[in-house]
C-alpha cells in the first residue's frame, strides 16, 4: 500500500543534492527498495541477481579467513604443545641430552633405564602430536 503524500516542500536534510531527496522519495512511496548506485537503470531481477553474487563473493571471503584464522590457531596450538612436550622431555632427562648423549647405550644402574622410557614415550607422542 503506498504511502499518503505530504502536501508543500519537505526538507529531506543537507546531505543530499537537489532533488535526490524528491527521487527517493518517490521509490519509498511506491514500497520499493531505494536502489543503490549502478541499479537505477537495473530491473529488480537484475538486482536480485546482482545481490546474490555480491553475498556469495563476500561468503567466499568469510571462508577462506576462517580457514586462514583455523590454521593459524592449530598451528599456534601444535607449537605449543611441542614446546611442552620438549621442556617436559628436558626436565626428566636432565644432563642426558648434551650431544654426547647416546640414546641407544648401556643403561645406567641410577634409574637412566626409567628416563629411557620417558624418552621414547614422549617422542612416540612428538610424532603422533606432528
């Protein structure tokens, strides 16, 4: 249902140029949507058409920085889960580590053999982590 109109001049404020106020009006009068530039010569299928492809491109857009913020978080998450895993490995085997230290050697009779275990333990864990 069209809208009743206003008798005399209205002043449809400062911000638009001469007769821009009265144009637009006109389309709010009629119910229609006020067409943004580049419509007005645009039939409303055209312009369904044209707001379909502008959603689906922004869309795109959305998917591909969620995918680029997922990845950065896992791959924050997986260094920090690594940096544990290595400071708990240097923690339970203390001295062991220094480039002298031959994994696959004689145990030790003061509990090195336990450490061993934690050592491949947590490795094994590294490379499922990775």
């Amino acid at each position: 249902m069209p809208l009743p109109k206003a008798e005399g001049h209205i002043s449809y404020g400062g911000a638009l140029r001469p007769g821009e106020g009265h144009a637009i009006s006109q389309y709010v009068q009629q119910g229609k949507h006020i067409p943004r530039r580049g419509e007005v010569v645009l039939n409303a299928d055209e312009i369904q058409r044209m707001n379909a492809i502008r959603i689906r491109k922004e869309n795109q857009v959305y998917s591909a920085e969620d995918k680029r913020a997922l990845a950065m978080f896992n791959y924050e998450e997986k260094a920090k889960v690594m940096s544990d895993l290595s400071r708990l490995v240097q923690r339970h085997m203390g001295d062991e580590l220094g480039p002298n230290h031959d994994p696959f050697g004689a145990g030790k009779a003061d509990g090195a053999d336990d450490r061993m275990g934690v050592l491949i333990l947590l490795y094994l864990l590294l490379l499922i982590a990775s």
